[in-house]
C-alpha cells in the first residue's frame, strides 16, 4: 500500500489538560497558522505552518483553509439513538415522558429496516454536527445495535454502542428478562467490542427497570469481558430517585444499587447525576467512574442543574452528552450553550477552555480513550473538525469583532451549530462535508 500523507493548514486548537487541574493558560495548545499533518491514519505532527512546512515534501498534498479552525472531533458521552424521531417532543417530566412518548417510539426498532434507516440518519446527523465518537443507547432490541455497528463500520468510526437491559417496570413489548438481556448482550460483544474502532457497553437503562437478577448478570458480563464499557442513567430527577429508594430499600442510595452489583469501572459511564451528593461523588472518583453532563436535555425535562464544581473538587471525570431525545440538538456547540447557562444559574463560571475540555478531551478520558481521540497530538486518531468562522451572516459579523482566541471560542460555542461545521475527519476520512 503506498504510503499516504496529508497536510492541513488552518488556525488550530486543541485541549490538552483540564483547565480545573492545570489552569487555563496551560490547558490548550493554539496555532494561529498551523499545519495538522496526518500519515498513514495518524496524526504526525501538529505545530506552527512555519516550523512544519521547512520537513515536508515539496509534493505534499496540503488542504488550505481560509477563515476557519481545526479542533478534535467532538465527543458525545450520552445519546439515544432510538429517541431520533421523538426528539423535542412536548411536556412532560422524565418518568412520564418515557411512557408518554419513549417507549412507543423505541418499539419501532423490532423491525430491521426501521432500525437501518434511523442509524443512517442519526450517524448523518452526528457528522453533520462534529460528533466524530458517541456513547449510544439503542432499544431492548439487539437490532438497534446491529444497525448502528454496521454503518459506522462502514465509515471506520470509532462509536461506542449497547442493547438496552429492561425487564421491569415498561410495558410487556419492551422488556428482555435477566436471562435474554444477558445472552442477547453477549452475543453482540462478541459479535462488535474492538471489531475496527468499535467498543460495546453494557446498557441496564437505570435500576427501576431493571430486576436484582438483571443488574447481577449486567455486573457479570463486566466481569467475563474486562474492557467492555457500562452505560446508565443516574440521579436525574428528583422523582426517579425517590422511586429508586422505594425499589432498593435495602441500599444506601441510588449509586449504592450500581455499586453493589458491580457497575461501576474505569469504563462506567454514568449519565446526568444532577442530584449526586459529595459522597457519591467521591465514590465515581474513586472507582475511575465518569458522569456525562446533558445540560440541554436537564433543561428540557426540567430535571435541575448539574454541580460541576463539586464533580471537579473530586476529581471526577465529565463529558458532555446532548441527550437526543430529551435534549433538543446533536449538536454539542448548542449543548455548550446551554452548560454555560447551567453554570451561570449556579453563580459559576464556565470558561470556552473548559467547554472545549468537556467536548473533546473531557469526554475522551471520561471514556479511557485520550491515547487516541479527544486531542490532536501525534499518535492519535486523526478525527477532527474544520469549523468555519463564516458559517452565518451574524458569525461572520460577530467573530471580526473577536480580539483572541478565547473569544472567538466563546462565541462559536454561543452562536455556533451544525452550519459552523465545514467539515468532519473520522481516522483521516472527509465524512461529513457541509
């Protein structure tokens, strides 16, 4: 196979340490010219234009973008695929709006041809909007996963995916047993987890739907597969904790249940925890556990405000999830939005540095995958995004008032959407081109 190289010419930034750890100035990388050079399928080397373009080959295939930035590929940490045609569906509260509209709308997934054409809209939709890696809730059906795997094998995305485990508490149609979930699940990881950049989660979809027994066979699965990722949803409404109490008597609280049945790693993600208390903050922290942070579905289910202060005090890993359906947008600039909002009810601050942090290498550690995504330091995937400061009449008006790069950031997380994306790169790939 003869050798590929490639070059890119923009100004680039990247995060490359958590701005709560390090401080800002030094959580980012920033090239006002830059040059991203990719070689067989990895990023090589990233710096100044000046200093690059002097080692490289008078023949090198160099793509010159004008008005524009490099960034890594975003990175979705929770996300339903089923929910694409349900999404901003009206009025109501969590556990109501499952009933309400949830459940019926993930039944559809039963079928095989259903479940193919909604995982070639909602991949379009992730790369139309910069989302290069997902953690992806499918249905109760093995065939939502199946769907999802086989089209982002096809475009050599590195995507994260698991059949929901549910057999309790939704209606008959819907529900696995223990038994089913658990031979279901692990005919899939050992059909997917690690094929190309394909990972498989273990999906219980919270402990109200699941029994005791499932929950043991979902900690048993972790067990038998030591790499494989664990998805859930934790403390997202007052309601649903409340239900989790009368449900689990027995345990301390609601982390306490996915404790006890061994749920949680180094690769358990746990979405929401808007109304964790330090010590189960503390407990994540310290089994290397993450919390997707979902500030546009919080909002639109009217579930509260996540702490991120205290996630940080802890030293607890967070991403940022969108949450379609209950959030309203795949895309994570509009999710950015409405965390600095979230920040801002709560008296805090949310600085662009750390909203890229959280879009990209945030969401990387908080799936143990920085060695390969979430940066564009050499040794990396090259999955990246070109965001075009001329995307809107009002973007392009705004930005040439910017006076540096935190601004610029700022305002094409506040003002920016999918029209900001030009371009997505997965594993140095054009997948998406505006």
């Amino acid at each position: 196979m003869p050798l590929t190289r490639k070059a890119y010419r923009a100004a680039i930034l990247h995060s490359i340490a958590d701005p709560a750890e390090v401080g800002i100035e030094a959580s980012y990388e920033y090239f006002e010219d830059g040059l991203l050079v990719i070689d067989n399928g990895q990023i090589s080397a990233l710096g100044h234009a000046s200093d690059l373009l002097p080692t490289l080959p008078a023949d090198i295939d160099i793509t010159h973008y004008q008005d524009a930035l490099i960034t890594p590929g975003l990175i979705d940490t929770h996300i339903h695929l089923p929910q694409t045609g349900m999404v901003g569906a009206y009025g109501e509260q969590l556990l109501d709006w499952l009933n309400t509209y949830t459940f019926p709308c993930e039944s559809q997934f039963a079928d095989k041809a259903h479940a193919e054409e909604v995982a070639d809209i909602f991949i379009k939709e992730l790369l139309r909007n910069g989302t290069t890696t997902a953690l992806v809730f499918g249905s109760v059906h093995p065939q939502s996963v199946n769907s999802f795997f086989e089209a982002a094998e096809k475009l050599d995305l590195r995507m994260i995916a698991g059949k929901v485990m549910m057999d309790r508490n939704a209606p008959d149609y819907l529900t696995d047993t223990a038994e089913s979930g658990y031979q279901e699940s692990k005919a899939l990881i050992e059909r997917w987890h690690g094929k190309g950049r394909l990972h498989y989660a273990v999906t219980p979809r919270f402990a109200p739907t699941s029994t005791p027994e499932q929950l043991t066979l979902a900690g048993q699965l972790l067990g038998e597969y030591p790499d494989l990722y664990m998805q859930t949803h934790i403390s997202e409404n007052l309601q649903e904790v409340a239900w989790v109490k009368e449900l689990f008597p027995e345990r301390k609280g609601y982390l306490d249940v996915y404790d006890h049945y061994k749920l949680l790693g180094e690769r358990s993600v746990f979405a929401h925890g808007v109304h964790l208390c330090d010590n189960e903050c503390a407990r994540l922290a310290e089994t290397g556990s993450a919390v997707a942070f979902c500030p546009t579905s919080n909002f639109f289910l009217g579930s509260g405000l996540f702490n991120l202060p205290m996630a940080e005090k802890h030293k607890l890993n967070v991403g940022l999830g969108t949450d379609v359906g209950g959030g309203t947008s795949f895309s994570l600039l509009q999710t950015l939005n409405e965390a600095y909002k979230v920040m801002q009810l709560q008296g805090a601050r949310l600085s662009p540095f750390k909203s890229l942090y959280l879009a990209t290498l945030g969401g990387a550690r908080a799936l143990r995958l920085e060695d390969k995504i979430g940066t564009l330091q050499p040794g990396t995937d090259p999955d990246f995004l070109v965001l075009d400061y001329n995307a809107t009449p009002l973007l392009s008006y705004r930005l040439k008032q910017a006076n540096n790069i935190a601004e610029t950031l700022f305002v094409l997380m506040t003002l920016g959407d999918d029209r900001t994306i030009l371009q997505t790169y997965a594993a140095g790939n054009l997948v998406h081109q505006r």
